[in-house]
C-alpha cells in the first residue's frame, strides 16, 4: 500500500512556507507521492480578481517542477482548476481515491482550517476517506503557555491562540475512531496578503525585488514580474 499525500490551497502566490510544509509533509509521513492542488474557487475565501487561477496553478508548477525536488515524486495537478465553480475537499479527494483505490490517502490540513472542520462540506464522510494530518506552527517561546487540555504536548509550542480548542477536537475525533495526525513546522514570518501587498509596492516603483527573494523561489519571482502579476 502506498502513501499519497495531498496538499491544497489557494497558493496566493506559492511561496518558500508552502515549499518546507511540502516537504516536512512527504518526508516525516514517507509519501510515496505528493499532489499539490491548487484550489479553483476555495468555498471559505473570495475569488482574487488580480490572478487566474491559470497562473496560480503555473506558478505550482514552475515551484515545484524545479531541479531542487528532482528526489521527490511530486504532481501539480490542475483537478480543481479546470472544475467550474467552487472547489469542495469533498469532491477532490472522491476524486484521488478513484486514481489510487487500495492506497492510503494522507491529506494536510492547517491548524486554522482545522478548527471550522465541522462546517466543511460532508465533511464526516471526508474524515473517512482520509489520514486528516494538521499542521501546526511551532513557536518556542510558547512553550509551557498551554498546560490545561488533554492533548496540549502536542499544541502547546504552537501560534495558533485556539490550540485549546484545537486539542478538544483532536481528542474528540480520535476517540471516534478517526485517522489524524499531526505535522509540527516553522512558522512562515509573513503571511500570503502581506506578500501580495509587498509585490504590489514594489510594482509602484519601489522596486526592491531583491527583498523578495527570501519569501519566494526565482523562478516564482521572474515569472511574477514578467506577467505582471499583483500589479495593478
């Protein structure tokens, strides 16, 4: 039986956070495979008017097509992209279990994300196609903030301030019989919106691209400067 790895997102742009979840993922769960899935129309965000959805899924594929991932089996897949409409976690994993039948289906979740687990759509049905594995930010100077939940050694370094709540669902669902995991890694200094806002300045004539860099790949930066993309 093989372990394939699924990771979806937006990727708003992909950025170098997006690249050490993917490969703490696929190495810490020994994946046979990683799909990355960029979302068309993600049912908890509102659609950016600034990029396709073309070019986020591009951008994927230029990220982790590169040389470096040569020694991982990593796909891009555009299965949510060329769907019309809003892209459901649902559907797509229904969808990948079809491709690998007798395989185990690992899927990363976000801590944040994890917390409005109960409202994602059939989302029981979702937990039990799945090995649900979350990912949370470890923070050190935490340590030690969080002692009062059951399952707090394994959220009490993390930046999520809900990790109480986080631990109560965790317990619960594994009480239930269900499959979760969970995937510890550095947290990422700026967020998605912070990046897109700083390649807008710099598109305004700032023009600092060498700072950008450290947040993006340079194949992911060429390819924002040459379609222009987050500058309006």
């Amino acid at each position: 039986m093989k372990k394939i790895g699924v990771f979806g997102g937006t990727f708003n742009p992909v950025h170098k956070g997006h690249e050490q979840a993917a490969v703490d993922f696929y190495k810490k769960f020994n994946l046979s495979k990683l799909i990355v899935i960029p979302s068309n129309i993600p049912p908890h965000k509102q659609a950016d008017e600034k990029i396709l959805p073309a070019q986020r899924l591009e951008m994927c594929r230029i990220c982790f097509n590169s040389g470096k991932y040569q020694g991982y089996n990593i796909e891009v897949s555009d299965i949510e992209i060329k769907k019309d409409g809003v892209s459901y976690t649902y559907d797509t994993l229904k969808f990948i279990r079809e491709i690998y039948p007798g395989d185990e289906i690992y899927f990363l979740i976000g801590s944040d994300m994890f917390l409005y687990l109960g409202h994602w759509h059939r989302y029981r049905e979702l937990l039990e196609m799945c090995v649900f594995v979350v990912a949370f930010r470890y923070n050190s100077e935490k340590r030690g903030n969080q002692k009062n939940c059951e399952n707090c050694e394994n959220f009490e370094n993390s930046e999520n301030q809900n990790c109480g709540e986080a631990a109560e669902i965790y317990d619960s669902l594994i009480k239930q019989g269900y499959k979760i995991k969970l995937l510890e890694n550095v947290p990422f200094e700026i967020s998605s919106t912070e990046l897109r806002d700083r390649i807008y300045n710099n598109g305004c004539g700032r023009r600092d691209w060498a700072g950008l860099e450290k947040y993006l790949s340079p194949e992911v930066l060429d390819y924002i400067k040459e379609k222009k993309i987050y500058i309006l």
